[in-house]
C-alpha cells in the first residue's frame, strides 16, 4: 500500500490503509490540533532525529485493559512498603527528558521537536506524567496522551529496579477506579508484557477507541483534580 504525504491541513486516511511495518503517513507537523487528531484515529508519531515526521497505525496494537494490570507479589510488596513515592503531572519536563535520554545513545526518537511538542500538549492539560521518587530523586516514570477513557502511553523510563513498574500500575489503578477503558502502549515489549499488555487486533482497538473517546477527557492538572491516588492499599493490590 502506499504510504500517505500529509499536507498542511490536518487529515490523516484511514488506518486500514497502514504499510504492514505500520507506517500509514509522512509529513505534517507536531502541532496540538495535528497530534490530538493522530491520538482519536488511533495513530501516532515516531521518528528518529534526522528523519521525516512519520505516522504510524500498527496491527496488532499492543494494550492494556487498567483492571487487568498484572501485579506480581513483589510488586504488591514494593508498592505496599511505599519504596517509591508516586505523583502525577509534578515533573512533567523532566519525565520526558528522561525517557529521551535514557534511550541517547540509542538514536532515540524522542527528539528536541517531540519534546516541545508534548510539553505544549502538557501546557493544554491533555499531557500527563507519573513520577516516581526516592529520597525526593526522580528515579522513573512515564508520560502518555490522555482523551476520553482512553490513556496512550508514550514512554517509560527507570533510573532504580522497578520504579517505572510501580509508575505504571498505579497508574492504571488510578484509571481503572476513574472507568478507563484501554491504555495504548503501542507496540510490543517485554517489560510491558510483564504487566498484563497483550496485542489486539487493530479493528478491535479502533473500536473500542472509539466508545472510550464518548467519555470526557479529565484535561488538566492531574494532581490538581484530586481523583487520583498516590497509593493503594494491601487489601487493593491483592485484588489484583
């Protein structure tokens, strides 16, 4: 199939028109209106430092449902002993800078312009960080995309053993009790496997995107509204 150059206006075709890499489009821009259009149909960017923005949709699409978060019991004992101390949207700048340079050396594609890009979407309040601390040091974390009931995660980064894991159930505790529906992680990695994601056909996923974006969007300041918590009981973790 052909690959799709974007132009200006702010259209993406249909993702069933993907290469079988995944790669749909090339071209555009990162702007707020471009990246949250991507987001709704299920698309979104990835690119390396001297490439063309390029646009991807792959099938199968690898995800997690928030209430079947897989908590083993060393995780339910590291995140009962309250090792880390786990915030959401405190460190937004530095979450991001940390997921790129942890993967510098590696060509990562988390580059200046995507930085930028994500913090204007932070600024607008549909960006969103979970920071983990120990002994007030940022030692992990993740940023991601929040529309509807959906939460598309970006990338993850770990200064300490098991601190993005811990970022990363307590956040979906958090989503699961606010009524989320799916957390898009993309595409496959181990370290996500570890923790329940599974790959789903793309037609499913656009589907149940598309019931997860009737919902509202909790735009803002995560701290700031005050639904989320920083921590989960013995009694809510062996639950899961």
């Amino acid at each position: 199939m052909p690959v799709f150059y974007l132009t200006e206006e702010i259209l993406f075709p249909p993702v069933h028109y993907a290469e079988p890499s995944g790669i749909l489009a090339v071209g555009g821009d990162l702007s707020p209106e471009r990246l949250l259009e991507a987001y709704r149909r299920g698309i979104f960017p990835w690119f390396s430092k001297h490439d063309p923005i390029l646009w991807w949709s792959p099938d199968p699409r690898f995800v997690v449902y928030p209430q079947n978060v897989y908590i083993s019991r060393s995780m339910r004992q590291i995140l009962s002993r309250g090792v880390f101390e786990i915030t959401f949207d405190m460190a937004f700048p530095d979450v991001i800078e940390g997921c790129s340079s942890l993967r510098r050396d590696e060509g990562t594609w988390i580059t200046d312009d995507m930085i930028e890009a994500y913090i204007r979407l932070h600024e607008l309040g549909f960006a969103h960080s979970v920071e983990a601390w120990k002994d007030g040091i940022l030692v992990g974390g993740l940023y991601g995309v929040s529309l509807g009931a959906a939460f598309f995660g970006e990338s993850m980064f770990t200064r300490e053993s098991n601190a993005s894991k811990a970022a990363f159930i307590t956040l979906s505790l958090n989503l699961k009790n606010l009524g989320f529906y799916i957390i898009d992680c993309q595409v496959y990695t181990d370290h996500l496997e570890s923790l329940g994601a599974f790959e789903m056909p793309r037609i499913e996923f656009i589907k149940i995107l598309r019931e997860a974006l009737k919902k509202n969007t909790l735009r803002g300041n995560w701290t700031d509204l005050g639904l989320f918590k920083k921590s989960f009981s013995k009694e809510e973790l062996k639950g899961k």
